[in-house]
C-alpha cells in the first residue's frame, strides 16, 4: 500500500509593492481614528508655519476614502496633489526608451566600447562603471543592466579577472548611479513632486555625492580585478574558474561590426535629450540673478514675427521647467529620433507603446503611494505626526537627523522596493519633519535615494541582482562577500557627505 505523499510547504512569498501599500493605506486609514486630528497654518506659498499646530474636528476614514485614495492619489484634491503629471512623465519616458532600444544603439555602442579596448579591458572598468553610472543616476538604469552581462562577463574572464568584475561593472556602476541620482524621473523626480520642488534643487550637491561614490566603487572594482590578475587565487570564484570559462568563452556581440551613422545619431541625440532635461530644470536665475540668459533668449526667440508664432508662443524658458516641459522634450524627442532613424511609423508606435507598458506599473504604483497621503490628509492626521516631529526634533541637531533619516530609509527601502512608490508614500511626511531640524527638503530626498540605491546593491528581492547572479552562476552569498566591503564605505561615505550638508 502506498503511503500518501506529504504536501509540499508553501514558502513565503513577499507580496507585491501594491499590496504592501495598500496595506499601509488600511493601517492609516485605522490611525485616523485613533490619532488626534489637528492642523497647520500655512503660508501664501502653502508652506506650513512653525508653531501653529491647533486641534481640529476629526475625520476618520472609512471603506470608501480607502478605495477612493488611490483615484485621488493620482488626480488630487483640495488637499493633496495628484501624482498625473509624474506619472504620464514616467509612461512618455518609458516610451522614449523603448524608441531607444529598438534601434539597438545602446547595446551596441557598449559593445563598440570593448572592442575598441580589447587588450585594454582593465581600462573598460573605470570607463564602463563612468557610462553606467550616468544611466543611473539620468533615468534609473536598473533593468537594463540585465543585457550587457553576457557581452561582458566572457571578456572579463577571458581576460583574466571574473564574472563578479562584469557583475560589478553593470550592477555596482548603474546603481551608484541611483543611489546618488541626480535627476532620476522614478526617484528624484517623484520625491520632488511630492515636496512641490523641481528635480533641479539641490542637484549641485547630488553631482557632488555622484563623483565620490562612483570614484569610490571604479577604485574598489579595479582593485579586486588586479588582485585576482596577479594571483588567480585571491578569487571569490576560484573553484569555478575552469567551469566558467568553459561555459563563458565563446563568441560574444563584441565580434560584431561597426555601428552604423542612424546608431550614433541616436545615441547623440539620447545623450542630448538628458542635457537639454537637466539644463532646463536647473534654476540658473536662483543660483545667481545675473544668470539670466535662458530667460531673455526665450523672451527674444518668441517676439519673432511669425517665427515666434510658429514655434510657440508660450515656450517655457530653461530653468524653469516641471514635469510638463521635461515630458514633452522626451515625446518630442523620441519623434526626432523615428525620423533620424528612419525608423517606419508603425515600429515607431508599436516600439513607444510597448515601452510604455513597461513602465505602467510604475506609473500606477505612484498613485496608490500617494494614496497614504490624501488618507493622512483627509484624517487630518498629517499636521498631528508633524507635530510631534516637531516636537521630538526640537533639540535635535541637523546632522544627527538626516542620518537617522538615511537610516530610517535603509529598512522602508527593502519593504517598498519600488523607489518611485518609496518616494510618493513617506517623502510627504518626513520632507516637512526635515524642515523642523533645520534640512532642506532637497537633502532629504538625496538620503532617500542614498538609501534605496545602497540596498538595490544587495537586496534579494531586486530582479536585476538575481538576474545578473542567474547569469552569471554566482551564488548571491558570493556577492555579499564580495561587496561587503564596499558597503560599509559607501554607508559611511554617505552619512559623512550628509552631515556636512546639512550642517552647510
């Protein structure tokens, strides 16, 4: 007689972003009526005003404000700005993106790159982790990440460093650039919309933290890819070595041929498309009122007789751009680029559209995020949790708090791993405890990203680690050996770097 067969466990498996949210909505919405409903006076500006918190009828939220929040989260009310503008931003990039990729410019301008050094490759460390780093930390280069891996994990190792050199190359160098993001739409973009800021405040300090942590990862990649050329052994993938180049070395995407005029005018034109988004958010008027030639060019290029007319009469000038100006340079932009290309309009439309439901997600994440928000708004409990920070933070030094502030993100950043999502869901609250303490609201948001981009370096729910260790047959507790070091200098440098600014 057979015996039954015993069932299988049923592992945990880590809900979705969405469903970790909408929790967190419920949770609130039970706040509200507990927690003592109170309210801030504000500004002509609607900043709130120290000291003015009062007591206010309460507003506890029910079943319906709960499944109501998401809707208003994304077209907002009296109360709380809608996240419409950030999120059709986030689907026209997404869009331009998938313009970008279909023409295959990206991926074979890299492998350009390691031909080009072939004999060389040491030097394609600092140089690759340069380029990736500027994906990161332009539009949150992540996923992407995943193709370059197999064109470059056979040269590494055919060179004499390792896969963990090609892994650290893509991984380390594109979240670096995350982490110290300087106008990243899906994590600095969405924080500054919450916090009624431009992504061009404080981008002077993040290109700052930029240079540092990339100099600091390029220094600790280089150094172990010279150590394991010298003595093989020093490795932490030794006992594998013959496997892996028995399975890696084999022709790669490097062999290929040249690339073509259309590739290089795209990539021109991508690389363009980010200078022009930066110059325009940057506000030059502010950083010095003599800086006022954008202003003046825009006001003498429309006052054109008919040329003005023809080109708009309502140009915005650069330095003064939001979210609506930046999404209609990359719709613009991306048609441009089907016509440089030569691309048909079919592929153009099935190629933008397709990019765009890449980033749906993303797009509807921001909304329900910002969901919390209007509940704590609604329940008139957003003034009191402000109150008690300020309270609490009195005495505080401003140091002492945006460090505990980065700290506070390391833990929130492995439970919401969608940055955008992070950002829509607390940056509403603590940017304005932050004022409290004395920091800028722009240091908050770069604690924010400093945090959610060190954790991406390690976290086993990001599909981009798993994928690029699947690739590369390296068990993620080789990973966490190898860049165990680099963490504890990237955590310290970062809390450093805070601290300075905040007390600046």
């Amino acid at each position: 007689m057979q015996e039954p067969s015993a069932k299988p466990k049923r592992r945990f498996k880590m809900p979705s972003a969405y469903t970790i949210l909408f929790f967190i909505i419920i949770i609130i919405a039970i706040l509200t009526w507990i927690i003592p409903a109170g309210q801030y006076s504000t500004d002509k500006a609607g900043n709130i005003i120290a000291h003015t918190y009062r007591a206010v009828k309460a507003n506890p939220q029910g079943i319906w404000d709960v499944f109501m929040s998401p809707i208003v989260g994304m077209v907002g009310n009296d109360k709380t700005s809608g996240a419409i503008d950030v999120s059709l931003f986030i689907l026209v990039i997404g869009g331009f993106l998938g313009v970008v990729n279909r023409t295959k410019a990206l991926d074979d301008g890299i492998a350009t790159i390691v031909r080009r050094f072939k004999g060389k490759e040491k030097w394609l460390i600092p140089i690759l982790m340069i380029l990736f780093a500027a994906g990161g930390t332009s539009y949150g280069m992540s996923e992407e990440t995943i193709a370059f891996y197999p064109l470059l994990i056979p040269v590494m190792i055919g060179v004499g460093f390792d896969s963990l050199v090609a892994i650290g190359i893509a991984l380390i160098g594109s979240q670096v650039g995350c982490l110290a993001s300087t106008v990243n739409p899906f994590a600095t973009g969405v924080a500054s919309q919450s916090l009624n800021l431009t992504p061009g405040d404080g981008i002077g300090s993040r290109a700052l933290l930029l240079v540092l942590t990339t100099a600091l990862s390029i220094w600790y990649v280089y150094h172990y890819a010279a150590k394991i050329e010298k003595d093989p052994t020093k490795s932490y993938l030794y006992e594998q070595r013959d496997e892996d180049r028995a399975r890696f070395l084999v022709s790669t995407d490097a062999d290929q041929g040249e690339m073509t005029g259309r590739q290089k005018s795209v990539l021109s034109l991508f690389g363009l498309t980010f200078v022009l988004m930066i110059m325009g958010l940057i506000p030059w008027d502010q950083i010095n009122s003599h800086w006022t030639f954008f202003t003046t060019f825009t006001k003498w290029l429309t006052g054109i007789p008919f040329l003005g007319n023809l080109l708009g009469s309502d140009i915005a000038p650069m330095g003064t751009w939001y979210f609506s100006e930046i999404t209609m340079l990359f719709l613009f932009m991306s048609v441009v680029i089907m016509f440089v290309f030569k691309m048909k309009e079919s592929d153009f439309i099935e190629s933008f559209f397709s990019g765009m439901n890449d980033f749906i997600g993303v797009a509807i994440i921001v909304a329900v995020a910002r969901g919390i928000q209007v509940v704590m708004n609604d329940g008139n409990i957003s003034a009191t949790v402000l109150h008690w920070g300020e309270t609490g933070l009195s005495s505080m030094s401003s140091a002492f708090f945006i460090i505990l502030t980065y700290i506070f993100y390391i833990p929130m950043s492995f439970l919401i791993p969608s940055t955008s999502g992070l950002a829509a869901a607390t940056m509403g609250i603590i940017g304005p405890i932050g004022k409290f303490a004395g920091v800028a609201p722009s240091l908050v948001i770069t604690a924010y990203q400093a945090a959610s981009g060190w954790v991406n370096l390690i976290t086993p729910t990001s599909g981009v680690v798993m994928g690029a260790l699947a690739i590369a047959h390296v068990n993620i507790n080789v990973w966490w050996k190898f860049i165990a070091k680099l963490m504890i200098y990237l955590f310290i440098l970062t809390c450093v770097f805070l601290s300075i600014m905040a007390i600046l």
